[in-house]
C-alpha cells in the first residue's frame, strides 16, 4: 500500500525549491495583474514588452535603474542589519528622513569648499539616522521596549518635520520651488551617466557588512544574539552593547540612504522625499531573508519593480494599480517562501 | 468656535477613528499576530463604505459592507499568516500597499465627491429623541464635561447643563 500522503515542514528550505517558490509566486502575481489589465481592455504582452524594452532596452533605463537601487539597498540593508542581531527596524523611513534633514542642514548653511561640505553632510547624514533611532534602541535595550513600534511611530515625526522645514522656514524663497528648500551647495558627484557616487558605495557597503558579519568575531557574536539571545548570554556575550551598536548602525545606514537621495539625485529637500523607501527597504530585507548580501539582488529586483511601476505610469496604468500589484506579487513571494519549507512525504501504513 | 473647540472637534472625529483601528490591531495582537495591513484594511473600508452609500442611500448598509470586506481581506491575511504561516510582517505590509492600491483605484471615480448620506451626528440624534436641543454644547463646555464623555456617559454632555 501506498499509504497517505502528509505535509512535513522542513528545518531549511531547498535552494531549488525556494527559487521555485519565488519564480511561481511573481508569474501568478504577474498572471493576475495581467488578466486584470487586459480586463481593463490594454494589451498584458504589449505592456509587458514595453516595460522589457524600456528598462533594459537603452542606456537611459539601465541609469533609472541604478538612480533607485540605491536607496533601497541602503534601506534593505539597514533592516537586514538589525534582524541580525534581532530587532525589527520599521523604522528606516524616518531615519531616512532625518538623515536628509541633518545633511541638508550642512548642505544650507555651511559655507567651504565641495569636498568638505559633502563630508560633512556625508557624517551629518549617518549621525542623523543613528539619533533618530537612539530613543528606541535605548528603550529596547534598557526598559525591553518594542522597537517594532517605537521605530514606526518615529517616522511621522520625521516625516511631518521635513514637510514643515521644506515648506516653512527652509523654503526656497527664490520662487523657482514653493514647497522645498533651495538646491544644496554640494552634489555628490556622478559616477556613471546620471548614476552617482551612491551606487557604489551601496554595494561597497553590502558587501563589507556581510564580510564582517560573516568572518569577524563581533559578527559572529551579533549573529548569535540574533538568533538566540539566552544562549548567548549565557556564553558570556554582552548581549545589550550589541544589541546597541547593531541597531544605531541601522539607523545610520537609513541615514546614510537619505544624505544620498538628497546629494545625488534630488539636490534639495523636500515633503515626501523618501518615496516610502524605508518601507521598501523592509521588503527588500525580507526578500533577502536578513542576507546582507542578498539586499543587492532583492534592491535590484525592487528597484526593477518600481521602474516598471513608473514605466506603466506613462502608458496609461495609475500609480495605485501598480501599488496594488507591487502588494499582491509581496504577498505572494510570503506565502510561497513559507510553502517551500514544507516537501510531502508518503506514509507507511 | 474658538481654536480649542475646533481642537477639540478634530481630535474627537480623528480619535474615534484611530480607537476603532488600534482596537482591530489589539484583537489581532491578542492572539499574537502582528497585523501591518490595518492601513489597507482601513482604506478597503473606506471605499466600501462610500461606494455602497453612492448606489444605495442607507448609512446602515455602508457601514455593513465596509465590514465585510474588512472581514474578507482579513481572512485573506489571517490565512497566510496563521493556516501557511507566512512572515507576519511582510504580509502585512503587502496587504497596506494591495489595500490602498487597490482603493485608490476603484475610488478613483469618488474622489472629491460628497458622501450622499451620512449617519446623523450622535448630539443631533440624542437631542431630537431625547428633547435636549438648544444649550448642547459639547464641545464649547468646559474641560470637567469632558469626564462623563470618557467614562461612557455621552448622553450626560449633551444636556449642556454644566
């Protein structure tokens, strides 16, 4: 006899199967969508083709491309590092925000040359994502304090603070912008066409955090209180100092993500800025599994997504259908993430 | 109206609506799931609500109905998150961009417009069944009116005797 089948989950997920589980989740999404748009009476393949070309098809879209990862590896990267060590930073859209504002406060009214103007906002940048979350990571750190929730409601503080300085007492009086700040004294400079010194420095810094979480001894240690911090208690690791440095690093590489979208690509400060980026960049940790590493593929993968949003945009679909079809294809890259730890086993009667 | 009335307004209409979004979050929260979709949740409703009262003029009917399609995009959260336990918070967040994706697009065609019914404001409908018109002021009373109103005794504010 054959016996029953029975759902067994498994401690680790095949590779195969998770990439399986993520390719099926994106065609179904995508099927969806399709079925949806061709609903609405525009052609799915046509769009689709268009969306190809468009992204991939010429200098210009690689560059668009480029513009947007790098944010969002930056943001992808800071929540990646604080899942390491165990905490959820929801928050990196507020430390974006704060970054922005801090380096624009030296980019404004700090007068010296180029070079030092853009290292000090590059400083003012970091140091202002690592003070946007202090008051949680203490509060976790000290009073066991959800950052989960400390870190979100912090970003409509930073939020409304950069619409109220952009609109109000920063505002650019000249008359070319109402509702942001005049153009900062220092652009970071570009690297390839309208891609800017940021882009390396995402992938440098990816790079170089998974280095030393994967080889150094702190990393080791961070990665043991991230995954079991009674034990690593008990094995004598300071637990609360790396719990500390890990998450203000966090925030400073939210920081560091909003200096960079204001000095190299948007070259003022204004409301809405962030183009939700710290939100993102919790997708883009997620889709990496807290890999820093992996916040590259996944930043690309998102950055792609947001471009074909945008792409979409000039064809005639809206902004809040390509919200809706960015939300369903996440989902479902949940669920199937999930399923692929699970394999069917037969049962011996 | 001085500027504290309409603080005060605003952060009643405001709170009532915010209570009603963290108390669905508490529920959730109570048997350990995290919910970040309440934002999509909220913006389903919402369309539900102004969609329905657009082709059938009955409040009562709206508000029903943002229910149930609350309901339904919960049990679409509740079964990825509990039935496949998928990540908590992912979903969550994808269900805020499909929620208010997905209500700004059909909404598309409501926006700016005027609901065509309204519930009738909760003083309106105390003082005409219960003849307590003209000094209700609730508002404009002075901070001590305020207690009653948080120990659930609206109707005591709406006499305007204080």
């Amino acid at each position: 006899m054959f016996g029953s089948l029975r759902l067994q989950r498994m401690p680790s997920a095949h590779p195969g199967i998770a990439l399986a589980a993520r390719v099926a989740a994106l065609v179904i999404a995508l099927v969806v969508a399709g079925i949806g748009v061709a609903v609405a009476g525009m052609n799915p393949f046509e769009l689709g083709g268009r969306v190809l070309s468009a992204s991939f098809g010429s200098a210009f879209g690689l560059e668009d491309l480029g513009v947007l990862v790098i944010p969002l590896i930056l943001t992808g990267l800071a929540v990646a590092v604080g899942q390491q060590v165990g905490a959820w930073n929801i928050g990196a859209e507020g430390q974006f925000y704060a970054g922005a504002f801090a380096a624009t406060a030296v980019g404004l009214f700090v007068p010296g040359p180029q070079w030092m103007i853009l290292t000090l906002m590059f400083i003012a940048g970091v140091v202002g994502g690592a003070v946007w979350i202090l008051v949680p990571t203490l509060a976790r750190a000290y009073a066991n304090v959800n950052e989960l929730i400390t870190t979100l409601l912090l970003n409509f503080v930073a939020t409304l603070l950069v619409y109220y300085v952009s609109t109000g007492p920063w505002r650019d009086r000249s008359g070319m912008a109402n509702s942001a700040t005049p153009p900062l004294s220092a652009d970071v400079p570009y690297f390839w066409g309208i891609v800017h010194w940021g882009f390396p420095i995402a992938i440098g810094l990816a790079v170089l955090v998974a280095l030393v979480l994967a080889f150094s001894k702190w990393g080791y240690e961070v990665r043991l209180v991230g995954s079991n911090p009674s034990a690593a208690k008990y094995a004598g690791i300071p637990v609360r100092k790396h719990l500390i440095t890990v998450m203000l690093l966090s925030g400073a590489i939210a920081g560091l993500a909003g200096m960079l979208e204001i000095a190299g690509t948007v070259h003022r400060l204004q409301g809405g800025i962030s183009n939700n980026f710290g939100y993102l960049g919790i997708m883009v940790a997620v889709l990496a599994r807290g890999s820093p590493l992996g916040v590259i593929f996944s930043g690309a993968l998102m950055a792609f997504i947001l471009n074909s949003g945008i792409i979409l945009q000039t064809q005639g679909l809206t902004t809040s259908v390509v919200l809706a079809i960015t939300g369903f294809i996440l989902f479902l890259t949940a669920i199937g993430d999930e399923l692929s730890y699970y394999r069917v086993v037969r049962e011996k009667v | 109206m001085d500027i504290l009335t309409g603080l005060l307004t605003t952060a009643f209409l405001a709170g009532g609506v915010l209570a009603l979004a963290a108390l669905g979050e508490v529920l959730a929260e109570r048997v350990g799931v995290v919910n970040l979709g309440v934002e999509g949740l909220m913006a389903m409703g919402a369309i539900t609500g102004i969609a329905t009262v657009t082709s059938v003029p009955s409040p009562m009917l709206g508000f029903l109905a943002a229910l149930v399609v609350g309901a339904l995009f919960g049990m679409l959260f509740a079964a990825a998150t509990v039935l496949l336990r998928a990540n908590q918070v992912l979903c969550g967040l994808a269900l805020t961009l499909m929620g208010t994706g997905l209500a700004s697009t059909i909404g598309r065609n409501y926006s700016g417009m005027p609901a065509p019914v309204t519930f009738e404001p909760v003083l309106a409908l105390l003082s005409r069944n219960f003849g307590m018109l003209e000094k209700a002021q609730v508002i404009a009373a002075p901070p001590s009116a305020m207690l009653p109103y948080c120990s659930g005794q609206p109707q005591l504010i709406a006499s305007g005797e204080w």
